[in-house]
C-alpha cells in the first residue's frame, strides 16, 4: 500500500494548491487534472475535449475524488453543480482537498473534517451509512441530515473501469474545483 499512497500523495500535491484555474483557463486546468489522472495511472477516455469557449459557456462544477488506499482501484469521482453546493458542503469541501481520513482517530482529531467527510460520501453514494463510522458510534449528523443528503448526487457519480480507465466525458465541464481526500482503511 506504500506504493499507493505515494501515488496518491504526487496525484494530490499536482493538484492542490494550484487551482484547478489559476492562470484563467478552464481547459488548460482540465488539462492539468487529465495530466495528474495520466500520471497517477488513470486513462481518461470517450471524451471529446472542449475548447475553452465551449468550457465557459457551461455552468460551473466542482469535483471531488475520493480514494481508499484499501484496493489500488478504490477510486470514486463525483462532478458536482455549483449551485447545488450550500455554504456547509463548499466549506466541507475545501476542508477535506489534499486530507486523509481514517475511521478510527479522525472523528476525535478532526471532527469538522470528519462530518464533511460523512456528508460527502453520503451524498455522492460513494459509501453508504453502514460504510462509514465505528460500528455502535453514533454518526456526526442526526438521522434527518442523514435522509436528506443520503444519494443526493449518486447519479453524478462515476469511477473507473478495469484497467483504471476513465470515461472523461462526465469531465467535460467547466471545473471551478477539485477536492481530492483519501480514506485510509
């Protein structure tokens, strides 16, 4: 797994901190995520790129990748539309790009974290309310927040196919930013 993690850590520090846009340009920032995919061993495919004008006549979405070092192929993307993200999950967002969750510590180290974390796994379907948390510990939302994000965008989500290929047409649309956060299990 150290081999994963490593990979993982380059994939994050191509990624983190330099914006997915910083120079202006959504298609040079779609092209540095691709790059970072390329790179950490995952073939993007089926997609006809958009040029930069095409790019920004689409609304804006924010992406979020969520790993788990448990099997090399453990890889959840979700593209998710700005104007459905509310001040609590854009802040949960950027909370958990570029960090490590681990079930056993986190939720006492970090709980802020923690929730954002349940509340994006959750949402997505990338994990399911039996999958996240230490059995018989109560999770950090109450059951309503819990009914009410629970798959809210499972229908966004996407992962890899065998041989870590990538359909990349869900990529095609003009990211404002990219959370990348790793489960360690």
């Amino acid at each position: 797994m150290a081999d994963f993690y490593d990979d993982w850590q380059r994939f994050c520090d191509r990624l983190i901190g330099t914006g997915v846009i910083a120079d202006g340009s959504y298609a040079r920032g779609r092209d540095r995520l691709l790059g970072a995919l390329t790179a950490f061993g995952v073939t993007c495919e089926d997609a006809e790129l958009l040029d930069e004008d095409q790019l920004r006549a689409r609304p804006g979405h924010h992406l979020a990748i969520i790993a788990s070092d448990g099997a090399p192929d453990d890889l959840d993307f979700v593209v998710i539309p700005d104007d459905e993200l509310d001040d609590e999950m854009r802040a949960g967002l950027a909370r958990l790009d570029g960090a490590t969750i681990r079930a056993v510590g986190t939720p006492e180290e970090d709980p802020d974290q923690w929730r954002a974390w349940v509340m994006l796994v959750l949402a997505t379907g990338a994990r399911d309310r039996d999958d996240v948390g230490v059995p018989g510990e109560d999770l950090p939302l109450d059951d309503d927040l819990v009914a009410a994000i629970s798959g809210r965008w499972v229908d966004r989500l996407f992962a890899p196919r065998p041989g870590r290929r990538l359909d990349g047409d869900p990529l095609n649309v003009r990211l404002t930013g990219i959370t990348a956060v790793l489960e360690r299990v």
